[in-house]
C-alpha cells in the first residue's frame, strides 16, 4: 500500500449465511482506491454495493481476504478501534440521510465533533464552515424535520466533511433526491473533493451521479465486472 | 457530557410518551415518599405516646412480673430495694398491678387495677382526678379513672358508679364500688383498655400490700443514671428494662405495618418502572438506525448504550423533580395537617392518635430518591444490552427514524 492509496481491498470475498446455505454478497475483490479520487461503485440491487461501501467503511469486515483502509485492516479491528477509524476517517452520507431528528441542523453537523472532544471555539468555526460550504449556514438552528430532503443530504454531507475524513463513502446519496438536487449536492461534492482534496466513494446506480463520477467500478453478483476511468 | 445531553434531548424529543412515564413515576415516588413519612411519624408518634403514657423512660420491675401473664400478678408485688433518695426524686413512679372483676350495668368483665399516685407528675394520666371525687362520695367508694375505650367497652360514665371484686394478698375476695372520677382520652391503648386506676394507697390497703409495688416507672434522669450498670444488689434485685426494650413491641408492629405498605410501594413503583422498561424497548426497536448512525459515526457500542440507559435514568431524575414540584407542597400540607386515622385505628394494637402527623426524615427522602433512580437505571440498562448484539450494518438497515 502506498502512501497514495487510501483503501486497498485484496482477494475480498463477504459470505452470509441464508438459510441453510451461504451467499456469497462479494467475492474476489482487487480494488485500490488513492487520495483524491470521486469514484463509484455501480450496479443493480443487489449486486453487493453496499456490503462493499460497509466493509470499508468498517462496519462490516470481510469473510475472507483483506480491506485496508487509512492503512488499517478492518477486519483485524476492535470494536473500539473501529469506532475511532469511523469517528476520525470516514464520513458517511446515506441515502436516507440519517440526521438525529432532536437535534438542530448545527448541532448535528457538530455531533462528529464532540465526540472527537474538539474545543468549543474550533468546533464553532468548522461547523459554520461546513454548514457555509452547503449553503446552510442561515439554516443552522433549525430541525431536520423542517428542512427538504436535498437539504437534509446537504446537512448529511456538512456532517461527514466537517471532521476532515481522508475518505467520505455515500451510500446512494440520490435515492431520495431529484434531478435538482442531486445535480446540486454533486457539484457541492465535487468541489470539496477538488478543494480539500478528500477521497469520495459512491456506491450507486443513478446515471445522474455517474455523470459527475472520475472513475465507475461496475459491480455484478459481487465481482468487478468493470474499472474505468471517466 | 454529550452523552448526557444526547439522552435528554432525545427524552424531550419523545414528548408525551417522557412525560407520561416521568408523571407515574413521580407518584410513585411522593407515595413511596409519603407512606415512609407516615410510618415513621406514627412510630415518632407511637413513641412518644408510650413515653408519656406508660412506659416513661425505663422500667424496674419484681422479678416475677410478666406484663404478658396476668397469672404472675398473685407474686409479683413487694417493696423494692431502690435507694430511698431515688424514690423521694420522682423519678421512680410505683404502680401495683391486681386482677379484678367489674360489674358494670351487671355484666362481669375482667380488668386489671393498677394503683397510681394521684399527685405524680411523671405519667400524662390524669391521676390528679382521683382527688377530684367530692366528700361524702370519697368516703363510701374508690375514686377511679378509666380509659375512653374501656369507658366505651364498659358503658360506663364519668360519675357513675361500679362494683368491683379482687382478692387480696391471702387470696380473699373482697368487694367495693367504684365511681368513675373521669374518662381520659389516650392514643396508648395499654393504658386504657380493661384497666382501672385507683389511688395507689388505696389499692395497697385494700390487697394487703403496705408498701409494695409491681414494677416503678423511671424518669427520664433516673433512666440515665449509672444505677442501672451496677449489680442488680443496687435496687434491691429487680429487674430494669430499658426505654429500647420497652420500645422493642412498637418497633416490630411498625416495621411489620412498614412490610405491608413497602409491597403497596413496590407495586406502584414496579408500574412506573415497567412503563420506563417498556418505552426503553420500543425505543431501542424504532431507533436502530439512530443507533446505527450513532455507530457510523464513531460511537462505541458502550456509549451508545450508555446514552439509552442515561436517557431512561433521566425519566427518574425529572419524575423526582416533578414530585418534588407537587408532592413537596402536599406532603408540607399533610404534616401540617396530619393524617385522620378512623376509630377503630386503635386496634392496631399501638398507640395512634386521631391524626398521625408524618415524618419526612432527609434521610428516608435520600434513600427514596437513591432506590428510584437505581431501580430505573437497572431497567433501563436491561433493554439497552441488546444493542451490544447489534451490527452497525443491521442497524442502519433499521425502518424507522
């Protein structure tokens, strides 16, 4: 693994039990993704995107093979240890957005913060930043209950940007969303991808985001099909 | 901090359901509150009563006297050995104890005579109405005072007038009347019930017993001097009881009455409680993808649950605020007031008043608040364990929230 390469998965296989038997959700995945890159993951349903985008993410591990990412094997994880790689790593932005309905907009983007114990005054500052950069700064003090659903994915994407991950993996971040929203949390995407230089890994089958995607990784019961370049 | 802010919020965030939990519970709570109160003011009460009443602060008592067995009466009188500048103190009130026969209203009822000196001061019993009968009547019966129940049991009336038998010390029957000189109202039924108090002089003259007494009752100066450490040769080898001994019957009738209200309590508290139990696993069912995303996001699986168990804990810290809001000026109320206990509360075989005014110990309020907010810790924690079996992956996969 390089010191370019922020996600290196060997010889993946995810087997889960169904019924009396196993499904094998992923099997034989060779994939390495370095710093900065806007890359997809495509496929049907099914297809094993979002067991993938979890394995890296360290929710899941892997049954066979290695998942390295931020230059730690997930699967050779601690709960504990894994937490603290999601908490500083990775940012998640998910198709349903998963905003905590209690607190305000500013108060969830803050979240990943205070668990991280950063001071008061720097997390003041990034929150507005993030929250600035999703063009919801004025919306701070409201409740996601009040905010539309591209709103709500902009809040999404303040939150797992506003703690700095080297990798941000979005699960179908435009299921929810229309042709207009999406095009916008995309382009806001896209240009904190440019400017902070941050890894962003989708997993989706919406031709909309493909169109703003580097590099598509075509999925098909759970190999790569395909890996290229846009 | 955070997790502690977390759970509150997504108490508040739960609305009616918190605040429904938080009201049951706060009832529970001042219940549990008020019926300690109430025990240990009728204890305090009972105490205190029996101080004033009967027992004062000790007893030195003929070695064969049994208050439990009315058949050592016959022996256990005679003149004690107590040093003669204690008896001349009043501190050590002499009381001789006989079993007798009335006949009030020609029934026979069995009572206890118990000669008391009617100018003593040591005991709240109207002695001093033994000396109040007029001349002319004093002279042909016994004054005596009996109790409101006995009174009531009886169908006697002040002023009127009764046969009594006894047997004296050679076992002799005798017979006389007796006019009652008062009724007196007591909370200590032991005083009262199946007894009639006479002169002391007179019952001695009329057993036979010059001079002798069945037990002294100690005041509260004597009670704590060190005659009572010394050998028994020191008063004449009868037998002191202490106050503590003496308040052993009170004690164990109220912590059994105590037994039976703590199940009234359990019972409630165990509604409240199942109602937070309850909330905690709807909860924690409906919020799997809260929990997933609290995982996502870096929390520990421990935190996670910690911030459920801190969120049930809470409806316990807000249930003690809220009783405190209205149960702090309902229990001031009913301590001001005191509680009316009905007529037949006296049957309960220790002394109650007409209102029992209830004890709020800081002490007992401490310990109610502890066992409420244990207790809600421990069924909030039981239903938050199940998110330590939970994947972040499942729990993402959650349908509500």
């Amino acid at each position: 693994m390089t010191d370019n390469e922020i996600v290196t998965l060997r010889d993946l296989y995810k087997r889960f039990s169904a019924g009396k038997g196993l499904l094998t959700a992923l099997r034989d995945i060779n994939l390495t993704f370095g710093k900065g890159e806007f890359s997809g993951i495509v496929g049907p349903s099914g297809s094993g995107k979002t067991t993938l985008l979890n394995i890296i993410g360290s929710l899941d591990t892997p049954t066979e093979g290695t998942a390295t990412v931020l230059g730690k094997q997930t699967g050779d994880l601690s709960q504990k240890e894994a937490a603290a790689l999601r908490n500083h790593g990775i940012g998640f932005i998910f198709q349903t957005y998963n905003l905590l309905p209690v607190y305000s907009i500013y108060e969830n983007v803050e979240f990943a913060l205070l668990l991280q114990k950063t001071p008061a005054r720097e997390r003041k500052e990034r929150v507005m930043e993030s929250l600035q950069w999703v063009g919801l700064a004025d919306r701070a003090q409201s409740r996601p209950a009040t905010l539309s659903g591209g709103e709500c994915q902009r809040v999404a994407i303040a939150r797992s940007i506003v703690k700095r991950p080297a990798l941000i993996l979005a699960d179908e971040p435009s299921a929810n969303l229309d042709s207009v929203n999406t095009h916008h949390i995309l382009k806001t995407m896209k240009q904190l991808n440019r400017e902070l230089g941050t890894t962003f890994l989708f997993s989706t089958h919406d031709e909309k985001v493909m169109q703003h995607l580097d590099r598509i990784i075509y999925l098909k019961d759970g190999s790569v099909e395909k890996d290229e370049l846009c | 901090m955070l997790t502690f802010t977390l759970s509150f919020k997504n108490l508040m965030g739960n609305g009616k359901r918190t605040w429904l939990n938080v009201s049951v519970l706060s009832v529970a709570f001042v219940v549990i509150v008020f019926f300690n109160g109430l025990l240990d003011g009728w204890n305090k009460q009972a105490e205190t009563d029996t101080i004033a009443w009967e027992t004062g602060y000790g007893r030195l008592s003929h070695p064969l006297y049994d208050p439990y067995d009315p058949y050592t009466l016959a022996d256990a009188h005679g003149i004690p050995g107590l040093p003669q500048e204690v008896i001349a103190g009043e501190q050590a009130l002499p009381i001789l104890v006989a079993q007798a026969s009335a006949y009030p209203n020609g029934r026979l009822v069995n009572i206890m005579l118990k000669g008391i000196d009617p100018a003593q001061s040591l005991l709240a019993l109207p002695s001093r109405w033994l000396d109040s009968l007029p001349e002319g009547i004093r002279e042909t019966t016994i004054p005596a005072i009996i109790g409101k129940r006995m009174a009531e049991s009886a169908g006697l009336e002040a002023g009127d007038r009764t046969v009594i038998r006894w047997r004296d010390v050679n076992g002799t029957f005798d017979a006389r009347e007796v006019t009652i000189a008062g009724i007196f109202r007591t909370n200590v039924p032991t005083v009262d019930a199946g007894q009639l108090w006479i002169p002391l002089e007179t019952l001695r003259q009329m057993t036979g017993m010059y001079k002798e007494t069945t037990y002294f009752v100690i005041g509260e100066e004597l009670a704590g001097s060190s005659l009572w450490i010394g050998d028994k040769a020191g008063y004449g080898k009868w037998d002191y009881t202490p106050l503590e001994v003496l308040m052993e019957d009170i004690e164990n009738v109220v912590e059994a009455k105590k037994g039976g209200m703590m199940v009234i309590s359990a019972l409630l508290l165990c509604i409240a409680l199942l109602a937070i139990f309850d909330t905690q696993v709807l909860s924690i069912f409906r919020r799997q993808k809260e929990i997933g995303t609290y995982m996502a996001l870096g929390m520990t699986r421990a935190k996670v649950i910690t911030v459920f168990t801190i969120e049930g804990t809470i409806h316990a810290l807000l249930a003690i605020l809220l009783g405190a809001v209205w149960g702090i000026p309902l229990l001031a109320l009913l301590r001001n007031y005191g509680i009316p206990m009905p007529d037949m509360s006296d049957q309960a075989g220790l002394a109650i008043g007409d209102r029992v005014i209830p004890a709020y110990s800081m002490l007992m309020i401490l310990s109610t608040v502890l066992l409420v907010v244990i207790t809600s810790l421990i069924v909030s924690y039981m239903p938050a364990r199940k998110i330590a079996k939970m994947q972040p992956t499942q729990a993402l996969k959650g349908k509500l929230v």
